[in-house]
C-alpha cells in the first residue's frame, strides 16, 4: 500500500493524528501533490483547523487551478467564516468539528472504508458517509472524555439523564454520553430562525446543565424537502442551526464557549421519520449530545 494510500486509510478510520504523520513524509503542507494537500486539507477540516485546510487547500489550487477539491473546499471554508461573523461575537468562539459532506471532492467529509454493522441511519445518496462521519464525532467525545466503551449503566451518565428530565424533548444514555432530543421542531422551515418553542426548549436546555461539567455537542438536521434553487444546501442550513443552538445553550448554561462543538447532518439521518409533513417539521431541529466529566 503506498504512503498516500495508508494515510487515506487512517483519515477514513477517524485517525487523524496519524493520518497527518503519514503525510508528512511525503511533504504535508509544503507537498507538491496535489492528492497529498487535498488529502491534508480534510483532516484539518475534520479537526476543526479551517485556517490550515484552506492553507493546503490554497496551495493545491497554485498547482492545479482547476482542482474541484480544493476550490470547492475553500468556498465552504468561506462560507463558514462569513456565517460565524454574522451569528455574534459569541458563536465565533465555538470550538467546531465540521462535518460537511457535499458528495464526493466537493466536501470534506471522510466516508469510512467500511461501513459499521449497525448503523444508527443510511445517510442519502448524495451525502456519502455523513452519518457515519456524525457517529465518528460522538466516539470522539466518548474519547476525549476517556469513556469510550463505557456501558449506559454509567452513574454520572444515569444521574444525567435523570436530571434532564424534561416533558420538552427526550435524554438516553448512548455510551458514555446522553442524547438530548427536542420533542417539537426548533427552527422555521429552511433557515435558521428559532421558533417560540424551539428557543424556550434550546434555552430549558441550557438552564439545566448550568453549574454542571459537562462537555456539549450540538448537531444541526434538516428534512428531506430539497433546498430551494439558489440557496444554501440542506448541510449549511444543518450547521446554521448546530451555531445558533450551541449559543443559546452556552449562554443560558454558562459553559465556557469552547466546550460547545458543532456539526451538521442535513437532511442525513434525521431524528425523526421524515414520513408526514408533522415528522418534517420536528426535523427542523438540532440533537445534543452531552458527555460528562
């Protein structure tokens, strides 16, 4: 298997440190393979390190200005930027794993060589690997927090989950984290304007894990309706919503802003079955995955 191969193999894997390692061999950041900057630039996206992928993604385009990969990536990138600056000065500050899977080059999302035996959801067609790509963000949590393989008879997670509950949306515990489901939709169709409800249940939320240590993990849905012609897509309407969650749930739980991350999962495996136009409406939502210390 050759160097670039294996790295690709690693990043697929959710490895990304040693992903990064393996490329370096071959010249990382400074390469002249346009493959190996591409490649780099991903992992850096999946890490959250936007500066750096659009540092690679900016060299691979100097090389080959027609590279779909890299221009397409640093589009989003500039997406992103301008939606943080718009969202307050608070949201800028929210650490972000950002999950955009826009099919193939043009996202950045690292689809796993294999698929998992049981997955939560099939992620669409035209959104190759995102659900798996949402599940590597949770085991990631799980990682950092040291819980990884720990059952759901975890006491802090079951004292958690008991905290939380609330008539206004449902809390499991999945692993070593629980998973906050709001009841009723939060969002307006296609945007990411709060309802009443929505912004009561994000701010109830909030309140209820005030005091507590705790790190936060909100990730933006969307239907399956199509997005309008001309706007944004299903995965950046999804991550508008995770920014505009993650601030009322940091403002109203006090936890430093860094312990907010972000992700989008678009219309890709909704928390609710997209069957009526009542089960739409609830998927114009965020789910939170929060894992205890």
């Amino acid at each position: 298997m050759s160097a670039l191969a294996e790295a690709a193999r690693l990043a697929r894997a959710g490895r990304y440190d040693d992903a990064r390692r393996a490329l370096e061999p071959l010249g990382g950041a400074t390469s002249d393979d346009v493959a190996v900057l591409d490649l780099l630039a991903r992992v850096h996206a999946q890490q959250g390190d936007l500066a750096a992928a659009d540092e690679c993604w900016a060299r691979a385009e100097s090389l080959d200005p027609e590279h779909t990969g890299a221009r397409d990536g640093r589009r989003r990138i500039r997406a992103v930027w301008g939606r943080r600056r718009g969202v307050g000065a608070g949201a800028a500050g929210v650490a972000t794993v950002l999950l955009l899977a826009g099919g193939g080059a043009a996202g950045w999302a690292l689809a796993p060589a294999t698929a998992p035996a049981a997955p939560r959801a099939t992620a669409s067609a035209a959104d190759p690997g995102l659900t798996e790509a949402v599940d590597r963000l949770e085991r990631e949590i799980d990682r950092l927090r040291g819980r990884a393989g720990e059952s759901d008879g975890d006491e802090a997670v079951r004292r958690l989950v008991a905290a939380l509950d609330d008539p206004r949306w449902t809390a499991r515990a999945d692993g070593g984290v629980v998973t906050v489901v709001l009841r009723d939709g939060a969002f307006a169709a296609g945007g990411a304007e709060t309802t009443d409800a929505g912004q009561e249940a994000l701010a109830g939320l909030g309140a209820a894990l005030r005091g507590r240590d705790v790190e936060v993990a909100v990730v933006g849905h969307t239907s399956d309706t199509p997005p309008v012609p001309g706007g944004p897509d299903n995965a950046a309407v999804g991550l508008d919503r995770a920014l505009a969650g993650a601030q009322v749930i940091a403002a109203e739980a006090d936890l430093p802003l860094g312990a907010v991350r972000v992700a989008t999962s678009g219309d890709a495996a909704p928390p609710h079955p997209n069957t009526d136009e009542a089960g739409r409406a609830r998927n114009q939502t965020v789910t939170v995955t929060i894992t205890p210390r």
